[in-house]
C-alpha cells in the first residue's frame, strides 16, 4: 500500500472498531509515523489507537507528538495511564507539555508526578518561557575532571541507563563548576590510566539557561554540536542541549517565521488537524491591519487625481510598478530576516546591508526598466515610458533598502522581524512607489 494510503487504512479501521486490525497496524509502523497520523485525526479518533499501545511504544509515541496533541491524548486518558506515562517521559519533554498545557491539565501533572520528578520538572519551570533551561536535559552522567579515563568509562556504564544521551559528557570541577566535554568516543579510544582533565575539550561552546533557546540551537547547528552544554550564572552545569530538541526548535523558528512572513499567526499543531476557523483567524489579524495600511496608497492616488486626469496614461502602469516596488521589497526583507535567524547579519549591519541592497536593487531596476521602457514606448510613446523606466529604476532601489532596512530596525527595537517583513513591506512600498512615480511624472511632463 502506498505511504499516503496507510493513514486512511488506520481511519477505516478506527471507524470499524477493528481493534485487531489496529494492532497490527501500530506493530507495523514505527513512532514517528504512528504520531504523524494521530496528529491528523482529531482527539476521539486518535486516543483509540494510543490506548492499544504497547507500554513501551506508548512513551516513544507519545513523545513524537507536539504538545498541542499530548494535551489532546492526556485529556482523554485514565488516571493511572494519565500518571505512568508522564512519570516515563525525559524531563526537558514534560516541562515543555506543562509549560504549554491548560492549568487544569498542569496541575493534574505536576500533582502525579514522584516528589524526585516533581523536584525537577519544577526547577525547568522555573526558567524563563522560551530560555534555553527550559528545553535541556539535567539527566546526564556528570564526570569529575580528577578521574582516570578508566573510571569515567565505569561510571558512564553504571549510569549511562538513567540518563538521555551519553555522546557528548560534561566534565566539572569542585562546586559543579564547568570545565568543558569530552565526547565518549574520546574516551573509549584513550588508554584507560590517561587523566581525563587530558581528553577534556575545554573550548566548547557554553550557554547560559536563561538565554534564549532558538539562539542556542542556531549556535548547536553552526558548531556542530551533538550537545550543547548549559550553565547558570555562576558558569555552574545545569544540563545539556540535545540536537533533537535544537532540530525542533529551528523548525518552530522556522515555522514561525514563515507564518509571520506571509501575514499570518503561527498556528501550533498539525494543518491538517486544525480548523478552518482557527485557520481563518490566524490570518485575519493580519489582514486587517494590512488593509488599513493599503488605505496609504488610496490617499496617494486620491492626492494626484489632478494629474492622472492629465495624463492619463500613467495609470495603465500603476499596477506593474506597485507590484514590482513589492516584490523587490519583499525579496529584500526575506533575505534579510533569513540572514538575522542564521546569525549572518546583525544589527550593527544596517549601514553596510543598506548600501547593498541600494546596489542590488539599483542593479534589478536597471534591467527591468530596460524591458518596461520597450512595452511603454510600444504602447504609450517614449515620453510616458521614460518616466516608468526612471519610476521603476527609483522604485525598485528605494524598495530594496526600505525591505531590508525595516527587519533590522524591528530587531534593535525588540520586535520580531518577520513581523514587519514581506506583506507590510510590500504595503509601504506601494504607497511610497507612488509618490516617486507621480513626482518623477511631474517633473518630466511638466504638470
């Protein structure tokens, strides 16, 4: 059967309440695929399956899922299930789903947990919403920098079943103090006498807990860390950074980023899950306010009537230089709110980023006024065409910086910059383009 095909053999089987036939199924598909269709059905569909489960698939699965559909499967779920299976999760996963869940459902968890899980899903809560504490791992082995290579081997085997990862293991001094990593392929390669303060990278990249988790992961990703380790303010380790939550983090940014890019609220959960009420509103707020905006360029066009009914031939290009003026902003704006998430450019940039993009875009007017001033001349006569080919040469120089000025200003401002990116942009632009347009149309024809 085709890959797009089993979801819809789990749905048929599901409404046939074929309990055999759904076991067979979850034993034939791994976690990620089993949590890829619970997230597409809705919370009566999808506890079904979950519940015939195998105890030790039932945690894998679960932590596949996005907290919006662990919420959904925690409320439909017995006491007793609803308890073990919180108490099995890695700690960084649960604080998250409590972080994120209702207060009813918060407290319910925390009030189930052991005192000893309690104790530590409370110390991530209590970091910062969106720091980098509240997504790590404290569960891991801990080597003391005064040990052999030897010993730090025994004490990763004795301990290496209570933790999440044992690939990359810090290393502290007295007090818990950091002292670097070393990676347990350095250690199974050294001789076992070797002190370990010798294997010790004492170099790697550190963060503290209360940074912010997507600037960790950014920073996971450009030093190619399997691991990266977090400290308090005291430089004391507090927990490590594992690369599949960094992964989730960037594509959350990332997700997030897109959604706000296109004039849009990010809406958790799956798309196929959601409502189209809630999909409707995601986009509605938006759309409001860039409406009113667009009422800048109704004004501009209200404001130069006088000279549209002049000549009235510079209307027929109004639509091509506004869509041109905002596709150039736009691309502008993308490139730069790309190039701020990746830590390619910072605020410190502005003058050199603007000062390229006037080239870049004087460069994108030039070639495209060459080509508007052969449809102008062909329709309107050279006059009329050379003012459009002047217009769009302004245009699109002016809607470069302006695109890649604003995401930058937004940051140093404390606003997201995808915020103010593509669709407002291209809003600005529009108006803005006219008003060159118009007086550039004044100036040459006299009017």
């Amino acid at each position: 059967m085709a890959d797009e095909d089993y979801g819809e053999e789990l749905i048929r089987l599901i409404e046939e309440n074929d309990l055999t036939g759904i076991r067979l199924w979850l034993a034939s598909h791994a976690p990620y695929e089993i949590a890829d269709e619970l997230e597409r059905m809705d919370s009566r569909r999808a506890i079904v399956p979950f519940r015939l489960l195998d105890k030790d698939r039932e945690l894998e699965v679960f932590e596949e899922l996005d907290p919006v559909h662990q919420q959904e499967i925690l409320v439909g779920l017995r006491d007793a299930a609803f308890h073990d299976l919180l108490e099995e999760m890695d700690p960084d996963d649960r604080a998250r789903l409590i972080g994120e869940a209702p207060a009813k459902i918060a407290t319910r968890a925390l009030a189930g947990l052991s005192p000893a899980e309690r104790k530590m899903t409370a110390a991530l809560l209590g970091y910062p919403e969106g720091s980098v504490g509240r997504y790590m791992t404290p569960e891991t082995v801990i080597l003391h920098r005064d040990l052999s290579v030897g010993r730090a081997l025994e004490v990763v085997r004795a301990k290496s079943a209570e933790v999440e990862t044992v690939y990359t293991l810090p290393v502290v001094a007295d007090g818990r103090r950091f002292d670097g990593t070393v990676q347990l392929a350095d250690l199974v390669r050294a001789d076992d006498d070797t002190p370990l303060k010798d294997v010790v990278d004492v170099l790697v990249p550190r963060v503290r807990a209360t940074e912010p988790a997507e600037d960790a992961a950014r920073l996971m990703q450009e030093a190619n860390l399997v691991a990266l380790p977090v400290v308090d303010s005291e430089e004391r380790f507090v927990g490590l950074l594992t690369f599949d939550d960094a992964l989730e983090l960037i594509e959350a940014a990332d997700s997030e980023d897109i959604a706000r890019q296109s004039g849009a609220s990010p809406v958790a959960g799956h798309y196929v899950a959601a409502s189209v009420v809630r999909l409707a509103r995601a986009r509605a707020t938006w759309l409001l306010l860039l409406i009113v905006a667009a009422t800048l360029t109704v004004n501009v066009m209200q404001a130069y009537e006088a000279t549209l009914e002049q000549v009235t031939a510079l209307a027929l290009f109004v639509p091509m230089l506004t869509g041109t003026g905002g596709n150039v902003g736009s691309q502008s704006a993308t490139a730069i709110v790309r190039a701020l998430a990746v830590g390619e450019v910072r605020v410190r940039d502005l003058p050199r980023v603007a000062g390229k993009e006037a080239r870049v875009g004087l460069l994108l007017g030039l070639m495209l006024a060459a080509v508007a001033m052969v449809i102008g001349s062909a329709l309107v006569g050279t006059v009329i065409a050379g003012v459009v080919a002047a217009s769009v040469i302004a245009i699109c120089t002016w809607a470069a910086v302006i695109g890649s000025c604003m995401p930058l200003l937004a940051r140093r401002v404390g606003v997201d910059p995808a915020v103010v990116s593509a669709p407002l942009v291209a809003t600005l632009v529009d108006a803005t383009g006219l008003l060159i347009y118009f007086n550039i149309a004044r100036l040459v024809l006299h009017i």
